[in-house]
C-alpha cells in the first residue's frame, strides 16, 4: 500500500477515496461511496477492528496508529493517520517499515520492493546518523569498538582531546593504546581484560592515561565489554568519561580535611612540648646556679638548655606557620624573610640535601603578605626536595636588579625588582612539560604524592604581589625557580588604603542557573557590588584563581538537598586564597546541610532574609576582607 487517502463523515461513511486505496481493499467507488468504510478493512483484516475501535474512541483531532497483516506468508506493517476538521476525518493508509526489533534480514527485500519503503529507509538512517553524530560531538566522553589488537574500529573524535592522537590514526595502529595507558596502571588494567575476556557482563573500570603530545595525565572511568562475532573473534565496546577533575577534587579534599585534622592537632602537642621544654630549661637554669662553675655538670647542663631553648624556638616557628592569617601585607626584607625561613627548613628537611644560601649585601625592601611569602617558600622547597630523593644541593639566593628581566608568566611594569631564587640539583624536569609547570592541578608525580598546587599557588602569589616568577630547568641536572617582585619604595601602603577607601567589593556568585541566581546578581549589583557569575563548579575555581580578578568573597548559593557545590569552599579553603565564603541556602534550611560544610563558610544566608540585614550581613563580612 502506497499512500492510500480517502474523507469520512462523522458517521464513519466514506466522502472520498483514492485509486491507490480501493486497489488494496478490492472494491470500486460505487460499491463504498456512503457506506461505511472501517468495515470494509475489517473484512480485509478481522484482527484489526478491536484495535481500530479502540483507537478511534480516543480524543484529539489528529490519530496515528500502526498495525501489522500476515500477507502471501510474510508479516507486513502499515499505518493509519487521520486528520478531524468539525465534521469531516481526513484520513491516510500506507505501508511502513517494521520495528527495527521485528526487521528480518530474509525479509529486507520484500519490505523495501516499494519506493515507499525505500525513501522511509533512507529518511531512518538520515535521521539515526544525524542523531549519532550529535551525541558523539556533545557527549564529553568517548565511545568506541576496539579489535582484539587494541585498534578501533569506531572512536569518537573526543578521543583525540584527551590522548593527542587522531581518530584515523588510532584505526590503524595497534601499539597506540598502549602507548597511552599510564605506565603504573598497564600491569593491573592487562590482568582486567584479561578477566573481562571469560565475563559475561560490562566491565567498569578506572585509570590514567597520558596524553602523547602535552603529557597531561587524565584519569578516565572506562566501561568496557566484550563481544565475540559469528567468526569468534573478539572484540570490545565501550565508553571512556573523563573523570581527572572529580578525581582530584575528591583526594585533594580529603586530604586537606586531614591535614586540618592534623595541623589542630599539632597545635595542641606543641603547647604540650613548650611546656616540657620551659621545665628543661629552668631546671637547667636552676641546677647552674646552685653548682660551682668548674663543676664537671656545668657543661652539659649548658648543653641541654641551649639544645632545649633551640628547640623551643623552632617549635615556635612551626606554630606560627600554621597561625598566620593571609591578607596582612607590610614592608620586610626580603635577605630577613629568607633567612629566618631556611634556618627553619634546614632542621626540617633530610639531612642528605646539603643547604647553600647567598643573599644581598644591601636590604632587600618588598612589600609582601608575609604568611603567603613562607607558604609559597615552603612550597618551592619542598619541591625541590623531591626532586632530589638521593642526595643534592639546594641552594637559596637573593638579588637586586634595576631593570626587569624578559619573563613568560605575569609582567613586571618598573625597576628596580628583587628576586628570590630556590635552585636545586634533582632530577630537572622535562622540556615538553615547561610550559605547563604552572597550571592548576599539573603534575608529574602520583596521584597519592602531589596536589599539582604548590607551583601555581606560587605564580598566584607573584601575580598578587605584581611580580612574576619563572623557571629555568635541564633534565636530569637541575631546577632554578626565581620568584621576581618589585623593590618597595615605600608608598604602597598608602596606596593600598586610598585603594581600599574607594575600592567596590567584587564578588564570585556560583549556584544553579535560573531566575534565583540571576535576581541575587541584580539585587548586589544595584547595591555597589560587582558580581562575576557562573554556574560551573570549575569556572568558578578558575575565576577564582586567575589574576584578573581581586575577589573579595565568593558567594555559593545552594539547594539543601543537593550540597556537591559547597566543596569548592573546600577546594579553596586549603589554598588559603584570601577571599571570604558565603553561603546562601535556598528552598530549605542550614539544618539539612552537613556540617563540614557550614563550618567552612564565613557567613550563612537564607533567601528570606530582610535585604537590610542581608546587606548589613554582608557588608560586615566584606569589610573583613579588606
């Protein structure tokens, strides 16, 4: 049946028929022209009419229905539309493809003999390819079938984003996979595939690969299953979802809960440990004064009140580490800064690193936030450490220099600058992975070992101060991290107040896209505020990092039944960025939300808060921040 038409009444009774339909039920014109037209289908095909009454009891002025005939031994599909206009019903017959769950290869020919056929063919295909291209170039992930050698068959262009090899290319060269798959996870994810080959479901697994032209290592969630053809051959089918940020987040949070968990508890050991050593020290004062000085004690009980007054100094030094507050600048020595730090990691870092210092001869004036300074130290230390896990040299120097030095990251506008070099002879890093040292989250070493923060917390911390820093490395001979800042010339802190006085708060708005987040952006802006917003959890700790914002706050609207975006306070809590954290609970109450992440918030709002106390709220908080 190739497009039968014909009109009805609303009694059911045919107005008019097209040749192509009296053709398929085998009547003439004159034989059904007033007459009742279902019936005669009926009597064609009896196993329609109840499906048919059924249907035609429905509402709606336009009907779709498909059935199927067993005709000449095969099973045939058509469909009915009609079309209701007040008193007259439109209505079209015709022959379609069958599900695909019924399509039969026997039968393919006989269902695509008609050009209707045909072009419904073509037009499902059109359709399905469109569709299959859509979701291979929106879909984040990559999907693919791969041959037993470990070439694809099918890959989506993704592909190519997260490894630097091109579709075609991984079609026809079977070491590539290999290639790829992170060297510390081939051992285990062969032994997978190797189980998965006697499985008789989808396997799910994690692990890392490395990109070959940038050597970025993602961290993927692959679902895998294998599939044998008629040949017996295998053969896989699966997808690939990019997980690397999630991934980091989540051991990065945990482990910066611990270290909170940790760093209280130290606090409360070295109070306990000062005690000890304030009693060592007067016994030791106190046994002086009562022997004579030639007495053979006098000694070494001058030995142990310098070793224990020693002590009690470095701890003290230790302490203020972790009492610092960020976000205090004023003037310092850059030669003062740095030998207080290195007598301090000189009792602190293995002793098989042998430590150099070469400082100015003149004072070394910066205006700095001193807490940042000694973090961002204790970073490039550290580093550096690593570096050297035999044995090395780290050696520290300062300088002054009148004009600044050609640099790649940050700028530098006037002389005279001051630099901080941290030099050491490790292992260097590589040249391909130069440019990127500096980027949040990169990093060569194990997941478990490096957070991929310290050396952009350390760019940050330049940027913020106006300066700069770079790197100069040879592999396998060394590393030289020189971190450049402008020479103070003693009128920026009156800058920083004037700046301050006329200074309108910027602050970072994150929460779920709608009318909610957009009215909370007008309502701040009419009120002074600037307002940067975004509803993506990574654009957000992006915009919070980058040097073309001064942020004052950050200010996280969340549901409280769904909290996953409070941990970006979290994220950016261990970072100690200097910026306040809002948090504004909407359709719910502060009592739903776990705790862990109310306590990391400055201030805690409710959306039904008075806009006056709302502001006073807030003011009070980014008064703070300045």
């Amino acid at each position: 049946m190739d497009n039968g038409l014909a009109v009805l009444d609303d009694a059911g009774c045919l107005v008019e028929i097209n040749q192509s339909l009296l053709l398929w039920l085998g009547h003439t014109e004159a034989q059904l022209r007033g007459r009742p037209f279902w019936p005669a289908v009926w009597k064609l095909h009896p196993d329609w009419e109840d499906p048919v009454r059924s249907w035609l009891q429905g509402p709606g002025a336009f009907g779709r229905l498909e059935l199927s005939a067993v005709l000449g031994g095969s099973c045939r599909w058509f469909r009915i539309e009609t079309a209701r206009h007040r008193a007259i019903c439109f209505l079209r017959l015709h022959s379609i493809l069958p599900p695909l769950a019924e399509a039969q290869q026997p039968a393919w020919g006989e269902h695509l003999r008609s050009d209707a056929a045909q072009r419904q063919a073509w037009v499902r295909l059109q359709r399905a390819e469109a569709h299959l291209n859509h979701l291979m170039e929106r879909w984040p992930g990559v999907i693919f079938s791969q041959r037993a050698d470990f070439t694809f068959d099918f890959v989506s262009s993704k592909i190519e984003e997260l490894t630097g090899v091109a579709p075609e290319e991984w079609k026809r060269e079977p070491a590539r996979f290999w290639q790829i798959v992170h060297e510390a996870d081939v051992g285990e994810l062969r032994r997978q595939l190797e189980r998965l080959e006697r499985a008789t479901h989808s396997v799910t697994s994690t692990y890392r690969i490395r990109h070959c032209r940038t050597g970025r290592v993602a961290c993927i969630l692959e679902q895998r299953e294998a599939v044998r053809g008629e040949n017996g051959l295998l053969a896989y089918e699966g997808f690939w979802i990019d997980l690397t940020r999630q991934t980091i987040s989540e051991t990065r949070l945990d482990d910066a809960m611990w270290k909170e968990a940790l760093a209280a508890l130290t606090m409360g050991f070295a109070h306990e440990f000062n005690n000890l050593s304030a009693g060592i020290i007067s016994l030791c004062e106190g046994f002086e004064a009562q022997i004579e000085k030639d007495h053979p004690f006098q000694e070494g009980l001058a030995l142990i009140r310098r070793t224990s007054l020693e002590a009690s100094q470095l701890l003290h030094r230790i302490v203020q580490l972790h009492r610092g507050e960020i976000g205090e600048r004023n003037y310092h020595n850059l030669n003062d800064l740095t030998t207080d730090m290195v007598e301090l990691i000189r009792r602190l870092i293995p002793r098989r690193i042998q430590i150099e210092t070469g400082l100015a001869n003149e004072p070394l004036p910066i205006y700095v936030d001193p807490v940042q300074f000694r973090q961002v130290f204790v970073h490039l230390t550290l580093n550096a450490v690593d570096a050297m896990p035999e044995a090395g040299r780290l050696r520290f120097e300062t300088s002054r220099h009148d004009q600044p030095p050609p640099l790649e990251q940050g700028q530098l506008s006037r002389g005279p600058v001051v630099s901080l070099s941290v030099q050491d002879t490790g292992s260097g890093i590589a040249t391909r992975h130069l440019a990127k040292v500096f980027d949040r989250f990169f990093t060569t070493k194990a997941l478990n070992k490096g957070s991929g923060l310290g050396l952009c917390n350390a760019r940050l911390f330049a940027e913020k101060h106006h300066g700069s820093i770079s790197v100069d490395s040879v592999e396998h001979q060394g590393t030289r991290l020189r971190i450049w800042l402008p020479q103070a010339d003693f009128t920026e802190a009156e800058q920083e107040r004037t700046r301050r006085a006329t200074r309108r708060h910027t602050l970072l708005l994150l929460g779920p896209a709608g009318n909610t987040l957009d009215n909370t952006a007008q309502f701040l802006r009419e009120h002074g505020l600037y307002v940067v917003v975004t509803s993506e959890e990574d654009a957000a700790l992006d915009l919070a990092c980058s040097a073309e914002y001064d942020f004052s706050a950050l200010m996280v609207q969340v549901r409280a039944t769904d909290s996953p975006q409070v941990s970006l306070i979290g994220q950016i809590r261990p970072r100690k960025l200097p910026l306040k954290t809002i948090l504004q609970i909407i359709g719910g109450n502060q009592d739903e939300l776990r705790s862990r992440f109310l306590d990391q918030a400055d201030l805690i709002i409710s959306t039904d808060l008075p806009e006056a106390e709302l502001l006073a709220r807030l003011n009070s908080v980014l008064d703070a921040a300045s």
